[in-house]
C-alpha cells in the first residue's frame, strides 16, 4: 500500500533512527517539507516535546531503552510552535528482546478529538438546560404542597401532582435519550428481536395520539398486504414510530399519512404530513445531533437517536419532501430472524 493514501500520518525510522518514510499526511499535519525530513534523525526530523516541555526522543529513548517495550500508546504532544499532535510509536524487533529495527511512528491531528469534545460539551449543556425545568417545577410544587397542604382542595391538589407528574416523565425521557446516545456512540445499542406486527404498531400509536386530542380525521394509514415477517426490537419499533409520529404531529400540517408496505429488502414505512416541509440546505442535517426543524422544543436529539436505532436493525432511513408538500420519512428494515434461528 502506498503510505500516501493513509489518512493518518506515518513516519518511520530505520534501526540507526533515520527517516526512511515520511507520508503526505505526516507532512500536512506536521506542516514538513518531506524532502527535509528523509534521511535525517528521527529526533530532529520529528522534534516532539511532552506538554511539560520536554523532549520526547530522549524521554521515551527507543533504541536504548528497555528491551521488553514494544511502543509508547497515543498521547498529546507538541511540534514547534506549539501545535498539538497525537502521537503514537511501535517498536518493530526481529525477536522479542532484540534491537529496535523499525521505529514507526503514527500521527493524527487533534481536530477530530475537539470536534468530539465539543459534541459531548454541547450534548451535557443542552441536557442540562432541558433538565433545569422539569426539575424547578417538580421541587416548587413538591415544596409547596409540603409546606401548604391544608390550603389546597382536591382538585388542586390532583393538579399539582398531575404536573410534577408530567415533568418526572420528561425527567425519565430526557435521561433514557441520554442512555441512547451513549449506546449509539459506542456501539453498545442491544437489539432485542422478537416478531413485530408493524401495521399494528402503527395503529396503536395513532390510537394513542386520538386519545391525546388529536383529531382521528387527520391521521391516514395505508398497509400493503401481504408483510414479510418482521423480526425487531418491538420497543425500539415504538420509539422510531413514535418520534416520527410526533414530529410529523407537531412540526408539520395537514394529513398525518402512515404507509406500510413490503420492499425487496424487507418491510418500509413512511410518515410524511402536509406542512411547509424541510428546507433544501437542511437536509442532509435532519439526523445530526441537536438539528430543530422548528422552534416548537424538543432537545433536537430525537431523529439522531431514530437514524442509530434503525441502523442498529441493519435498515436505513431517508428524509425528503412527500407528495403533499410536508416532510417525509422512510426507513427500511430488513428481513432477519432472532441470533438462535441463525446459529
């Protein structure tokens, strides 16, 4: 392979500790002449220091150093100027004890790692922010009726604990999409499949939006028969249905369609309603952390969490404009059977 074409930078020292590769990427992040560093040592070709100011050659000492090491893991460390680098060495031996013969170095750009960073800030910021009203109301109510109770009536009362009752539930939400999050993030998302009626789901789910007010008029539900077997998470089936159901009932207008139908890689569903839409440009941000389609609430973490639970399932979803204008909603889960019909 030609170390060119890697997207992280290589260096690589012979066993006097001369640069004998020196890749393009090393050299966009180092901002190194490559024609400079070839041939020369590997300390003054590459000089290092620890964020403590000192210098990392003779700090770590490949070649004189302790024979059993076999590198130094990733670390933060400074070029001239004081630009940050991750940094990362293995020692390649021809027997376990020997010499070092090889000194490859790989280096990546902290750009990456702050982006991350500022996602994580930004996601603990705005759970916060959406925690602090829930939580303010629940203890002003919870006080009040410690301290006044012989001063409400009934009904009062029933209002009260009906309140805090509403925000504990929006407490449990806010941290069971913090829990999500975390699982999509790291690969740790369970799913746990068990057959799913899909077209039922879908009815229930609009049942309960009846239930809550909705007027039964606006919703339309199409189901092509017949289904292939659908194996899936049925709670995480509820949580997809249910965010799009709810987006399309509070961001959107007009009829609320629901279309059930077979695909040749399993079973789609779309969601799409009558409103003004998603602009053009935004698009491609719909299932990124914190993207709003209105100023309507919401933690803006819903369709990130919708996009890693249909993944999860090996299925994709897509956004884009329905036939009455509004948003529109598809995703695909593919035919599958539980872990012991397979093994």
């Amino acid at each position: 392979m030609d170390p060119d074409s890697l997207p992280d930078g290589l260096v690589v020292a012979d066993d006097r500790g001369r640069v004998v590769c020196f890749n393009a990427a090393a050299a966009r992040i180092t901002q190194l002449a490559p024609e400079r560093a070839l041939g020369a040592p590997i300390d003054r070709a590459l000089p290092l220091e620890d964020l403590e100011g000192r210098r990392w050659w003779a700090l770590t000492d490949p070649y004189g150093g302790l024979a059993t090491r076999r590198g130094q893991p990733e670390r933060n460390l400074l070029l001239p100027g004081g630009r940050e680098v991750l940094v990362s060495a293995s020692y390649v031996r021809t027997h376990p004890t020997g010499p070092v013969r090889r000194l490859v170095v790989t280096l990546r750009g902290t750009e990456a790692r702050r982006r991350t960073e500022r996602s994580h800030a930004e996601l603990i910021a705005t759970v916060a922010h959406e925690l602090r009203s829930p939580l303010t109301s629940v203890k002003g109510f919870t006080a009040t009726l410690l301290a006044k109770w012989e001063r409400f009536t009934d009904d009062q009362k029933r209002l009260m604990l009906e309140t805090v009752d509403a925000d504990a539930n929006r407490v449990t939400r806010l941290i069971a999409e913090l829990l999500d999050i975390s699982r999509i993030d790291s690969g740790r998302l369970e799913v746990r499949r068990q057959p799913v009626d899909i077209a039922t789901a879908v009815g229930r789910h609009v049942q309960a939006l009846t239930a809550n007010g909705q007027d039964p008029e606006r919703f339309l539900v199409s189901v092509s028969r017949p289904l292939p077997d659908l194996w899936a998470d049925p709670d995480k089936i509820d949580q997809i249905l249910g965010n799009l159901l709810e987006n399309a009932v509070r961001h959107g207008e007009g009829t609320v369609t629901i279309g059930v139908s077979p695909h040749e890689k399993g079973t789609a569903v779309t969601v799409s309603d009558e409103g003004p839409g998603i602009p053009e440009e935004s698009m491609a941000r719909v299932f990124t952390r914190f993207w709003r389609g209105s100023k309507r609430g919401g933690t803006g973490l819903g369709l990130y969490i919708v996009k890693g639970i249909v993944e999860a399932h090996g299925g994709t979803i897509t956004v884009g404009r329905g036939p009455g204008g509004g948003a529109e909603f598809r995703f695909i889960l593919p035919v599958s059977a539980p872990a012991y019909l397979t093994q």
